[in-house]
C-alpha cells in the first residue's frame, strides 16, 4: 500500500462519526458504558466520554428546549431510580439437546447464566422492551440458553440438535433492533437458546479485483469498516447503529444507511449470503454480478427476522476508500421548499452519499445540543442570525435543514457540490456551511443515548419510520401530527406530545420519513400501555394516509398486526407455506412478523 493510501485512511479514520475503538456495553441501556448524557449543573447537560464529537460540552441549551418542547419540568431531584430486577424463571433445559451440543462446543461456547438469558431476551425498542425492564422490573418471558458458536459447523451442529431435540433458536446479532423482534413467545413451552453470532465477526476473504467480501455474519458494522479500512475500502452501510448492528442482522432486517445514494440499501450490497435451516444450507453456490436464474433463494433472507435459518456469512461488495469527504448543510425557509428541492435535486440525477432534511422541531433539537459558543463564535452566531431573520425573512419556527455528506473522488464531489448548492439556491435555500453539515452527521450516532436520559423522568420516546409517495408527504406528517395531538388530549398526557421528523433517504418515486415521538408518562397509572396504543393508532394513521408499514426498521412483533392490509392472504399463505416446507417443526419459533401468532413446535404446521 503506496504513502498516500496510507494517508487517506487515516485521515477517513480522523473524520470518523464515532470512536472505532471496542468498548463495554450496556447490558440493557443503548450504546457503552463510557458514555451518557448527565447534569453538570441545575439547567445543564454534558455527555461523559470521549467516543462522539459532542462529548465533553456543556450543553446549557438542551434542557430549555426540552421543558419548551414537552410542557413539564425537567429536574435533577426528579430522577426516577432504576428498579431491582425481579429474580429470572429457572431455566427450561432440555438435558438431551445440552449433551449433545456439549460434545461439539466448549464450555464457554454455553451459558445458562440469568444475566446473559435475560439481556438476549429483548432488542431497543424503547418502551415495551427497554422502559419495561428498568423501571418495571421484568420481561413477559426470557430464553433458557444462550450459545456462542465460532464456526459454521457449530452452527450446523446446534440446528442439528435442535431439530432433534424439539428446541427453539433464536438468532441474535447486535441486539438492536426496534420492532421486538427479540422478545420470546409467552406461549413457548419449549427451551428457548438464543443464538449470539458475534463471535464469527472475521472477513474471510477480500476480492480486490472483483471488490467483494466474504464475510460472517456476525461482524458489526464497525468491525467491518475498521477491518475493510486496514485494506484501503469501505462497505459504506452506514445505519444509525452501525457501531453495534451486525450484517447478518441488516439483511434479517432487510436495513438501510445513511450513504445508501452511493452504496445502496443492504439489498443491493449483498450479493449472496448463506442460511443455514433445519433442512440444510440455503444459497446459490455462485455470486455473480446479476444472474436470471429464476426465483432466488437469497430472496428469503431479506427481512427474514430470524423465521427461517441463521444467517452465517455474506458476500458482499467493497469500494476503495473515497479520495475526499466534504460535508454540506442547507437552510430553508420550511419545510416544504425544503422537499421541493430535493425533487428536483433527484431530477437532476445528482446525488450526494447521504442528504438529509429535518423538520423545524428536529432542527431546533440540534441547535440545542450546541456547547456554550465562545466568544468569536458567538459574534458569528449572531452574524448568522441577523442574515436569516432581518434579511432573508426567516422565520425561527419554520425553518428546515439539510446536512449532506458527499464523498468519491475529487471531481465527482466538486461537481456535486456545484449541483446542490445551485439547486438550493433555486428553491430558497442557504448555505450552512460544511462545519455545521459536519456535526449534523455525526450527531446521529450519539442522540439514541437521550433516550436514557430522559426515561429517569417518565418521559418515553420512540422512532418509527414509513415510506411514502413524493405526493404523500405533507399529507402523511401533518394526519401524524394532527392525531397525536388528539391522543394526548385522549389520555390526559401532561404538558405537550413532542413529534419531530426528517426525510432522510429519497428515490425516485418517495421518500423515506423517520419520526421521534414523546411523551411524559407523569401521573399515569400505566404509561407504557398508553404510549403503544398512541403508537399504534400512529401507525395506522400513516398506512390511512399512503404511507408504508415499514423502511428499514422490519416488522417484528410490534407490527405484525398490520400485515393483512398491506399483503393478500394468497401472499401470506404462500410464505407460511414456505416456512413449512424449511422449518416443518418451528425450530425457529421465535414469531415475527406472519408468524407472530405461531408457537410452538406445531406453530409451523
């Protein structure tokens, strides 16, 4: 490798969005336990650590916005203490399935311990899951084992067992996931092992001349960025929690990231990956470039939760790394000049890696998590203010922002640039500037710790995402708004529901919309109960108004209920039949999405 490759990755790794070094976990909480938003005053915030730019600040602004955004105060005597977990079921062991396993894999390959069974019984997802186990106590049923298999004849060797045993697997990768796709049947009588991949987390092969991957599955998304970095590339999926999510994981999930404009949706990253099922290894022995060779197995891995198989490795495309990263951002007078320029930014054909537009509240929110500005940048802020407000006729509680990462080589980025900013200025936009791009970006990897913090004062939060028709847009956020307001009047919600959004991926026929709702659960009896009925009413409000059951989150259990109005019972028949003919005794029971209702080792039947 020549001095300037050398050079060029280590300046991406400098520019980094987070540390790419490994660090401890939360058991339970979101992220490492280095880092966490905490007061370091009355009316003040800081994030502890060093992994995100925004660590190590003062925050002055971020608890004004928060009280003028929810209604209710926000105090540090207020905090709510986390519950003692209530003592775990004893462990279903089904003695025949241990043997056998046990003569395959080491002792420390298998855990029965309480601590491992209860933190693979749940993903993020915040209320029902995260909320309901710190500040309730317990989860309505948690696995019996966990099992650390290294190798593809380990895994064999489990499935095997389990078939024969009458066991029940579930896959488990970084544990990230929102849809509780992780949370075990109640009705499952038989044992329970979750099946941690993360152990086969090597790149088994690199084809420079071909640039592709062979990879496990279990590898996170930062393994693989810091690995493929080492050799001069990049996979450039790069979802919110990239630093923890694994890629056998993206493709159960069927994920998309934020440069998805110049890598793709994970479905146009993999080229072929291998699931291995209870009647065998599920795959197409040649990886090629595009192939018409009928229907394709590889068709059954995307967004398939964890009901058919374990995802153990994938082929998958690289690029050499980018010669330059520039960063961008964009002020519109609201939100709708905003949209109108990124349709016509998609007609020109000339697109960033990542371009994202957040509603005034999300802007608002991102102006809060700025430190105390010294002295010259406050005379630039104000500067700044004085051209949005008195000049440009601005107003502060309309405005929307783009942040913009473009990346490749010298000309293309030049030429985007020349694009975007030429476009924008058509449509009313100004620029940001790069730093204030920067820092948009990055912060998307360090807010998912807000939601810890605000949990401490029964204010729960929540994501959910839907795609829609470019013509559905306004339609779709403003029924949202419009029936959360209703729903918190409903339920006696104190102080103000808080709704933000962003359009963060688009394409040529829509685009993607991701909301942050929240809520305090002050003064109510049972406030993780309401704040799902709220979410769901939500959700069928998006579907009522064009919008898509799901982005890039997946299905889950949390959405399954959805199901039959968005596919045919001929389609849904025909897929519960496909798992019949793979997994004939429920083998992977874990019941998502179609087969949520199913349990058991009849559930397939």
């Amino acid at each position: 490798m020549c001095s300037s490759e050398v050079c060029a990755i280590f300046c991406r790794m400098l520019d980094s969005c987070y540390d790419m070094a490994d660090g401890e976990r939360y058991p339970h909480h979101w992220g490492y336990t280095d880092t966490r938003f905490e007061f370091d005053g009355p009316r003040s915030v800081r994030v502890t650590g060093n992994r995100y730019p925004v660590t190590g600040y003062s925050l002055p602004g971020f608890i004004p916005f928060a009280e003028e955004v929810l209604g209710v105060p926000i105090n540090p005597d207020e905090i709510v203490d986390e519950v003692e977990r209530l003592p775990l079921p004893a462990s279903s062991r089904n003695e025949g399935f241990l043997t056998e396993i046990g003569g395959g894999l080491e002792a420390g390959q298998v855990s029965l311990s309480d601590q491992d069974r209860i933190v693979h019984s749940h993903g993020q997802l915040s209320v029902d899951e995260i909320y309901r186990l710190i500040y309730m106590g317990s989860l309505p049923k948690v696995v019996d084992a966990v099992l650390f298999p290294e190798s593809e004849e380990d895994v064999r060797l489990i499935v095997s067992a389990a078939v024969s045993h009458d066991v029940c697997l579930v896959p488990y990768g970084g544990g990230t996931n929102v849809s509780g796709a992780l949370a075990c049947p109640v009705g499952e009588v038989r044992m329970i092992a979750s099946v941690d991949m993360r152990r086969m987390n090597r790149i088994l092969e690199v084809d420079e001349e071909n640039h592709s991957a062979l990879v496990e599955a279990g590898i996170s998304g930062k393994e693989l960025e810091r690995d493929l970095e080492a050799r001069g590339y990049t996979c450039g999926h790069d979802p919110d929690s990239v630093e923890l999510s694994t890629l056998g994981g993206w493709i159960a999930t069927n994920a998309s990231g934020m440069k998805k404009n110049k890598y793709g949706n994970i479905e146009d990253i993999v080229l072929e990956a291998t699931l291995i099922t209870s009647t065998g290894d599920f795959e197409t022995r040649h990886a090629t470039p595009r192939n018409s060779t009928g229907i394709q197995p590889r068709n059954f891995l995307f967004g398939s939760e964890g009901n058919f198989g374990i995802i153990t490795k994938a082929i998958i495309k690289i690029h050499p790394l980018p010669q330059t990263r520039q960063y961008g951002s964009l002020v519109f007078p609201n939100l709708a000049a905003g949209v109108r320029f990124l349709r016509a930014l998609r007609a020109e054909g000339v697109l960033p890696a990542s371009i994202r537009l957040v509603n005034n509240v999300e802007f608002r929110f991102s102006q809060a998590l700025k430190p105390a500005p010294g002295t010259l940048k406050a005379i630039e802020s104000k500067i700044q203010k004085f051209v949005l407000f008195k000049i440009k006729r601005f107003k502060a509680l309309e405005i929307a922002a783009c942040t913009i990462v473009m990346e490749g080589t010298h000309r293309e980025v030049a030429h985007q640039q020349k694009v975007i900013f030429g476009t924008a200025k058509k449509h009313g936009g100004i620029s940001g500037g790069s730093t204030n791009g920067k820092r948009g970006y990055m912060l998307t990897f360090s807010i998912a710790y807000i939601r810890d913090f605000f949990n401490q004062f029964k204010i729960l939060g929540e994501t959910f995402e839907t795609s829609v028709p470019w013509s559905c847009i306004t339609q779709v956020t403003g029924a949202v708004q419009k029936a959360l307001s209703e729903q918190a009047q409903k339920h006696g919600i104190q102080g103000k529901p808080y709704l933000s959004y962003r359009v963060t991926q688009t394409y040529h026929t829509g685009v993607c919309i991701y909301f942050t709702m929240g809520m305090s659960g002050k003064g109510l009896d049972r406030p993780e109960e309401i704040y799902h009925q709220i979410e769901h009413t939500l959700r069928q409000v998006i579907l009522d108004n064009g919008g898509s059951l799901s982005h890039h989150h997946g299905i889950g259990k949390i959405r399954h209920s959805y199901l039959p109005q968005i596919q045919t019972e001929s389609s849904i028949d025909a897929i519960r039949q496909t798992k019949r003919a793979m997994d004939s005794r429920n083998t992977f029971g874990i019941g998502n999405g179609i087969f949520a209702d199913a349990g058991g080792s009849e559930g397939a039947a």
